[in-house]
C-alpha cells in the first residue's frame, strides 16, 4: 500500500519535532511537507531545527524544504502543531482545500461540529465530521486530540465512566516542562520550584472532559453532566504529566470493582488494531509508590496510560493517580493515533 | 533575664540541626544538651554532626558532648525531633522527670490529652497539659506540633474555618525532599520525577486536621466535622511543601470574603509577641502563579504561609494553593513557637 | 551622611534586581533613578518588575517611575547591569555626564584604561580612572567588575598568584542558571541535563584572568603571563558557581603552603572596611565533599568565595575548587563593593 | 544456537538490573542464575527486586529463585555486578570453579594478569587471560570493564592517541546520580547542588587509563606513558557522565586531523559484529552545545559514545567533550560486549 501523503504544519516546536520522529518510520503516513514561521520557510529543516528528539533526524527529512503553512495539494492529511492562534486560520485553510486536518491545536476541540477524539473512548464522535463536512461545505475537515493532561485523565477515567457514571470530579495535576512547548518555561522558574498555575489549563481540563465524556446523539454531541474542579500545578520534570484524582460516582464501585474495569478496557477492535495503539490503554499498577513520572511514563511506547494507588475516597467514592507521556499520548501520539483512525473508519 | 536550659533530642537529623540552628541565638533558650544515637554519645557535636544548615555551627555549640537520650536534669525544656517509635519511649520518660517535651514527632500527637498545636490557631488547646499532668502524675509533660504538611494547610484553613465553617475538603500536596529526613529519598528517586506517595502521611493529615480545628469542652478537644480526602506527591524540590485544596463550607463564602479573613488573621496578642511569630502568619498573594516553591518559602524566617490563587472551586466552594517552609512551619520553627507559648503561659 | 543618590540601570532583569534587592538598605547609597526598556518607561517599577528575589520589594522603590538608560542628573553613580551592546552606548553617555558607571557588562571591561577590579585583588587599578578621565574628557568615569566565574575563580587564585605566581591554568567551571539572566536557559535545556557550552565564556574568563592579576605600571596594566585553559559547563543548579583548578605555577607549593596563602588572604585595610566585604573573603574548606553548591553559596552573604579538595596535580602543581554566588561575589554584589571602593578612595 | 547460560551475581542492585534488562532477549546468553545478599536467598527475583528499569520484567525470569553468590555449575558465565570487597572473594570462587567472570567491579581491574577491557580499544588484552589462568590454575578466569567514567572517556581518547600520542591529560568529569548505585546519593545532596568529590574515582580513572592505553607485551600490559590529572563532579542529573578534557599530544593534531581520527574509528572486524558493539562507537558532534546529558546519553542504544566541542586548548593541545551512559556503555554493557567478544573469541 503506498503510504499516505502528510504535512506537518509547525513542525520545528517541541510537539511538531515528536510528529516528525513518531511518523519517520510510520507504515501509513509519509511526510511531504513541513512548515513553519515565514522566516524559516525556503530552508531545508535540518538546517533550521534545533533537534531535540534523542532519535537521530532521518537524513531525507532534514533535506524537506520548508513551506509556509498553506496548503499545497500535496498533502491529503495535515498534522497541527499550530499555536491556537495561527491554527484558528490555518486549519479551516487546509479543510476547505480538501485535506483532513489532525490537529493538537486548542483552536477548535470545544467546537459543535469538531470531533475530539481519545480512539479508545469516544471513537463513535467521529460522526461529526460528516456534519461538519455539510455544514461548512468543507471536502476535507478538522477533528481533534484533547489537551495533554485531559488525554491522560480521560483514558483513565472511561472505564470508570462507563461502568459507574462520574458525577463529581476533583482533579490535581502535575505536569511538565515539555507540555509549555520550546523554549517555554526558564529553567529558572522550575529547579527546585513549583508553579501552581498553567494559563487557561484549568478550564480546558472540565469542559473537554464532559465533550470526551459526552454522548453522540444524532449529529451532536451531548456533555456528559460532570462536574470538574481542577488544580493544575508545574513541576520540575522533563516529560511526563501526573493527574491524580478524587471522584463521585453514580454507582458506588468497590476498588476491586474499579481495578476490574480499569484492567478490562480496551478500544474496538478497529481501533486496537491501529498501529500507535497501545495494548493494554491502561496498565495498572498496584505497587503503593507507582506510578512514577519518569519509570512509567515510557510504557506502551509513550501511548499507555499507568493508573496506581486506587483507594478509597472520604469525600467522593474512589481515590487514584494516573501518569501518561505528555508529548506522545498527550499530543503527537494522540493526533497520529486520530489519523490513523480516520484511515481504518475510510475517510482517508 | 536568664535564658532557659534546653535538650535537644535527635540532634543530628535534619530537623534537629534546624532546631540548633534556630536556637542558636535564641533569646529565650539555651543548648545545654544534645542527645544522639548510642554509636555517638561521648562525641562533640561538631565531630559527628553532617552539618547541612547553610548557617555556621556556632562553635560554643560543636564543642558539646553528645549525650544519650535520657533527662540529665539541665535541661528544662527538651525539643524532640525523635524517629516516633523512639519518641514513644524517650519523650515520657522526660515528662516523667519533670521536663516539658515539645514534640515534633507524631508518637502523640492524637494522644487525647497531649495539646497538638499550632500558637496562632488553637492556643487554647494548651490547658490539656493540665489534664495531662493530673492523669499521668507527670510533673512535666508532652506537647507536639502537627506533621509539616498538616501545619502549612491548617494555617491558611483555620481563619476561613472559623469564618465559614469547613466541611468537606480535598488537599493534593507537593511536598519537598527535606520533608523525609537526611538520607531520606534517594536521588534517583527525585531526579526527574513525581512519586505519589508517602506512607501514612494521608491519614495523618486528616485526622490532625480534626484534632487542631477541634473545639476544646473542659478536658477533651471535639473534633472537627470535617471530612477530608488527601493526595500526597513527592516533587523534586529541596524544601518547601505545596498544598492546593478544594473545600466546601457550611456558609458559602465569596472570594473577596475568603481573602479578607485570610488577610485578617493574626494569633492572640499573646502569641503574636512570641520571638518565633511571624506577622502576618498568612502572606496573601494576587499573582496568578503565586506561591511558588523556592521564591516564597523563606517568608517570615519560614514561619509565615502563603496563599494564592483563591478562587471559586466547581465542586466546592473555593480552591487555594497554600505554601510553607516544611521544617520551619512545619517542623522545627513550628516547636520552637510552641515552647515559646509555654514559656508565655507561665508553663516553663 | 546624607546617601549618595544612585541610579540603576537595567533594573528589571536578574541582576539589575539583584541591585535592587542589596542596594534597599544600603547604608552608603539611595536608589533615585532605575531605568528599564522603553516600553517600560513612565510606569512604576512595582508594576512592571517581575519580582523574583525572596526578599519583598521595598514599597518606597516599587513607587519609582522607571525612565529611559539616560543621565537625568539626579544620579551621581549608576550601576549598569544594561546586555553589553547597550552599555557600549550607554555607559560612556553617563561618564560624560559626570557620573561614576559601576559596570556588571562586559561592553568595557579589557578596555585599556578602564579599570577591572576586585577589590581584594587589585584595588591599585582603579588608579586607571585617572588616566580615563583625562584620555576621554570625562568627568565621570566607567570601572567594571568581572564576568561571573572569572570573580569567583580569581578570588580563590589571587593568593596563590601574589605567593607562587601562577603559570598554567586549566579549569572546568560548572555554571547556574541565574548566570544567564532571566529568562535565559529553557527549562527543557537544564532539567537532568549538562550543557558543555557558554558562548565568548571561555575566551572571557582566560583574558579577564590576565588584566586582573595584571600589574599597574604607571598608566597602564601589563597582563599577568598565564597560559588558561577554560572548559565551561552550564549545569541544573539555581544560584552558585563552582571552579575546579588544575595549576602550575613558578614556584611549586606544597599544599599546606597553598592553605596558608588562602587563609591569610586579606584585602588592603581599606577594602576589609567596606561594608559589602566579606571576611575574609576566602572561607577555606577541608572537608572531602566540599564546597557544595547549594551549601555554600551564601556564605558572607554571598560574597565570600568557599575553596576545598586543595591536593597535589600530576599534570601541574595543585588541583582546588572554589564555589560563590555568581549574582553576588559574581555580579550585583562585586558592583556594589567596587562602588565602596570608589566612595572610600575619595572618587564618589 | 543454544544460548550459553549466564549467571548475574548482584542481580538487585542499580548495575544488576540493568544487566537484566540487556540480557532479557539477548541472541546469546540466557540467564539461569541470579544472586543476592543472604536475606533475600530463595525467594523468587520479582518479588524481591524493586524494578526501576523503564522496560518491564519479562515474567519467566521474575519467577527465578535467587541463590547466593557461588557457583553452581549452572552457569558457564558469571556477569559480576558486586560491591568490589565481596568481589574479591566471589569472583575468584567462580572462576576456580570453571566460570569465566566478567566484572564490573574494580576488585581486580589493577591486577596484571586481568585484561581490563572496552573491545575496540585493547580487544589484544583479552591474551592476558591465557597468563591468568596458567599462573592462577583456574579454568574460568575473570577479565573487567573499566569504571563507568573511564569507559566515556578512553573510547574517546583511544583513537587520538593512536594516532598522536597522548602525553599529559586534564580531565573533568560531570557524573550522574546513577554512578552511585541505589539507593546511593541522598535526594538532599543532588537537588540544586554540585558535589566535587566521588571517593577514589579520581584515582581510578588515572590508573585505568594507563593500563587500557598500555601495550600488550607478550605476557604484560606495559602501561601507558600518560599523566592525567582528574577532577570529579556528581552533578543532579540521572544517568549519562560528561568528561570534558584537555590533552597534551606527542604529535600535535589539527582539530581537522583528530576529526578525522574520530570519525575513522572503528573496533576490530571481529568486535564490529557484536551484538552489543554500536556502529560508530563514537558520534561526533558539530554542534556548538553538544554533546548533552539527557539527548545524547541513548545514542547506539547507550553504548556510544559522543564526542563534540573538539577545539584548540592553550594549555594542552586539544579540548574536547565526551558524552555517554555510564549505566550501558559504563557498566552493564560494557561487560555484555566483553562477554561476547570472549563467545567470538573462542574462549566461551
């Protein structure tokens, strides 16, 4: 099968360079084109990134001239890196030009009509896109990952979801360096250093929960009735996001209950199948001091999710601590997951 | 005034070099004895002591001969940065001599007749020690200050307690290498990393939470009726421990509320004239990413607690992030504050 | 005495804040003017600053209104913490003006007549001045201090130098964060990460070496003979810059020679008084595994240089590390002694 | 093939499990042995080991029962991952006992008859067995790998002294907490800080030069004519030591000519098809900034070694900086390519 032609739009950033080392050797998708900002357009990339994947950059992808991101014909699906800003132009852009736009970008994930998508969660929000595509008039169109620690929570969450129904939600996250991108937060104001604030995280967090969370009904998408609150903090780690938990059901679970449901997920067969899924999504643990940010957040190749310490909740029903790689189930990885999803579901 | 002959017990760890270092000029208190391990005793101090304070080791002090952990008689006072289960054994038999024992470890904290205080919050608690001493025939006695996560959130919980009335609260806690002792956490387990969980702290921030914002009838302390869920993390920072909280109140307050009790808070004029007291005890911050671990947590010598980022909470009533430095407020400066009311209240 | 008025200039950046914060309660000079970018003139300086020293900002200099890098007159002495290009135009506005430019930038320190110094190592060449003021026309005048490892590593050597004349000279230097200003290093560069690479560090710490250990001859320095190899390294560490020597010199000491020689070191009795002096300037270590870092970087408040590991080379004649606060003894603090040192020498 | 069976002795420690984790699919070796401090005998090695390597424990050896460290005739092979004062003993018994030991411990890397060994550097060394077991009457016999910081370094230099001549060397060192083992340095002592001193390594690495450089001189290893001066630092980073080094040569290179040199170098026919050998054992690097810890320490799946910043030094010849994980290419797999270059060569 001759692989897919692909773009990657903002390929030179922290999540653009994990585009480019996940689908270097991808046997789906082959890169055609990478963009980035006018000043660095006409170079080849290799001349321009500052690589900083510790796989070695590919010799035929350092030789890639850069283009602005405009769409060229010459991709039929275009990965976003983009800033939310940019995407919020970009993206429609390439949809209306017929390309399928997977996009990490914040731009569009709350929009009526976008599917945002966790394979192994809400494969069937897919739908949407066929509403979009009428809708906007657009032969391509844009779905989207959810931000990075809401991809790790929600993985973890879903099953407990679907078997129990989550009512009340109160969530601490730890993430970091790598989430706020290159060169992002100064080293000065992470060694040895907390931040207990991340801009916009906080709300980004609930509302693409009860969207992941929701239910398709016809041709939208009904929130799930969740309420979230969330305290989101910076640590001093490389790669890695940790969000831990306290959450009321609507059916009280035992922990064995919950350990239950949390080893038995699986995605459909379609999307097991996918070569960036990870078997098991969750990996669960029952070792008291795990999951740890840098031991686990590697397994299942950067795509599964590690879920520890489940425990009983004074306040809600159930306690738990769950750990995913930011950059690839929590951006790149998710987006490459999505694409290969539109594949297999034949809208690409 | 002559100053009064204090032990130290455990002299050596990391919060008893904290506790020599805050004592060392102390106005009020003088080293006459310094007790460690059985391998030490017969040593100066200066010879067997890792000194790690960034402070110099007053040599008066190095010169001291290292003593077994038994009252001597010239010492009337003995801080006790003891392991529990030594403090089990030692801290009574110096109660039982005659000394005050003023605790850092947690052997007695949730003792019914052992005062666990924090001066600018429940002072009053301090009329057990009368009971204690009439039921145990001691004619010194034993009071203790909280674990250094407990201390840091109770500082910035009991004015809104008081004003509002806590009644369901959800803490995650980002807590520092310090807090483990010296060797404590091995380095490859901090280096770039999040471990969630430390063993029985949860259950002992809950429960001392009843205890200190519990109402004193005659002889007993009522425990509060708050029920509290805790997520604990060990983060990669040297000192300092992070609490962010979610909590729901019998009175909802609005923000600007919260603030100005936070903003208002102070200790009775007793112990707001303690040497060890800072002013304010709670430094209100507007900053959007304040308090922050390395900048704030040397406010107040260490003694004072910064909150931030009080806002509306989704599932409660309000979310704030509260910050001290762990073996100051929340160990050894905590002790020292406390043997000072002693000294006010004309018990030592 | 009435304070000597004294302006600030690039006061928002990591070492112009640094100033700020040595210079609040300083008991020679009185912070008038500070001087910021032009997107930031007219407004206050609490306003503007990002605040990042753990001592609070004076709410009398928070008040000031910062105004362009120009002499307004009210300014009888300005410290430049300006990047070098800027200090190249703007330091010699303010020495025409009449004022005295105590420099933390590189821009003018191997000019021939202006004066590098540290104090306890060369004060004789501030007569330099002289010579500048009558060459250039000035009526002010411009004296630097040096980069940061260079004041750290010189201060260790300079009794070395004065007793056994230092030949040869390789060095491996492990720099903090702080050294590169704020925002300076990404968080993603520094977290368990060692980066070998400064830029123009190197070829600055082996020239800057020469002029400080130089000798005044008549008008001019003549540059010490020494060969100097530098290695740089920029490691995860806050604040605290570390030096490891490997030395040859002409006249082969044995070790406790070389221990003597830095124990006894002194400034001139004029330099000792000043109030920014540490004594002594050298505090000489013997245990194994110091000077560490975060130990010792405070010592004398940041202006004493800690030197340990003293011991024979194979390859030249003694190994040593030394360790100090680049923004203090390194930066903003060498400033403000070389400002004393002007006031005492009848300049200021 | 059959796979030759293989015991590790030290299975548990930081060295131990990562000799398990290279082993676990290895094309040549099987483990049939592991071995553990006398409290931990006869219990299964995954219910006694607290994994950290991020690759999971294949479960056919978690069910393995460990046994003490004596030889049991199960294994052809002893991989020895000892503490050097039980090496002394142990080794010898597995050796008398017709085992060849392949150590990392440093008990008998000095001792004449013992090849130390890193394969495309002095793969001729391994005749010295032929000696030691003649003279010692053994039928297994031991060979050693270098000391992690030695291996970095020598499989760097290696190439520039054949073609050069090394005579005098200052070197540097930036070592990771993983050097130490587990639970080795404090979190206290690494977080924000530096260390100058790693007992004995200093020393080590003089030595071990001298001898890996040395020449095999029928029966003798006629060491090196080469003075090194060495410096050590334990910087906060988790795995991967830098060396940044200034050499003095016989013949003095361009920095063209030892690129050249570099770039050239390749072991042995025989050692280029091991499994473990990478392919180049030396990556050069032309990047300013390069090479660093954390992206450059996995390169040739950690056996690699990255060499950069080659440039002219006034004090010596050339500078340059070497990079590589002092776990795999300092350790474990160094002596995983020692035992297969003891398979290619006949001798297992």
């Amino acid at each position: 099968m001759p692989r897919l032609p692909v773009a990657i739009l903002g390929a030179t950033g922290a999540v653009g360079q994990k585009f480019v080392a996940l689908l270097a050797e991808h046997p789906w998708f082959e890169i055609v084109q990478l963009s980035a900002s006018a000043d660095r357009v006409g170079r080849r990339y290799g001349d321009v990134v500052r690589w900083r994947e510790t796989t070695p950059l590919p010799p035929e992808l350092a030789r890639i001239v850069m283009t602005e991101a405009v769409p060229t014909g010459a991709a039929r699906l275009a990965f976003s890196a983009l800033d939310a800003a940019v995407a919020r132009e970009v993206e429609p852009a390439f949809a209306r030009a017929g390309a399928l736009v997977v996009s990490n970008a914040s731009a569009f994930r709350m929009a009526a009509d976008v599917p945002l998508l966790i394979p192994e969660v809400n494969a069937d929000h897919l739908a949407l896109l066929d509403t979009q595509r009428r809708v906007r008039g657009w032969s391509g169109g844009i779905i989207a990952n959810p931000n990075c620690s809401t991809a790790i929570l929600i993985t973890a969450l879903a099953p407990l979801h679907r078997a129990f129904g989550v009512r009340r939600l109160t969530v601490a996250t730890l993430q970091a360096a790598s989430g706020a991108g290159y060169p992002g937060v100064p080293s000065l104001d992470l060694l040895d250093n907390v931040i207990p604030w991340i801009g916009g995280e906080e709300e980004k967090l609930a509302e693409e929960t009860r969207k992941l969370l929701g239910t398709l009904e016809e041709t939208v998408v009904r929130a799930a009735p969740i309420t979230a609150s969330v305290m989101v903090h910076r640590v001093p780690v490389t790669d890695g996001h940790m969000v831990s938990a306290s959450v009321e059901f609507q059916t009280a679970p035992s922990v064995d209950d919950a350990l239950q449901a949390l080893r038995a997920f699986r995605g459909s067969e379609r999307v097991a199948g996918l070569p960036t899924s990870p078997l098991p999504p969750i990996e669960v643990e029952m070792r008291d001091d795990r999951p740890q940010t840098r031991l686990d957040r590697d397994r299942g190749m950067g795509m599964a999710v590690t879920v520890g310490r489940v425990r009983p909740c004074p306040v809600g029903h159930l306690r738990f601590t769950a750990l995913g790689h930011n950059l690839v189930r929590g951006a790149a990885g998710a987006a490459v997951q999505n694409a290969e999803l539109l594949v297999a579901a034949g809208y690409a």
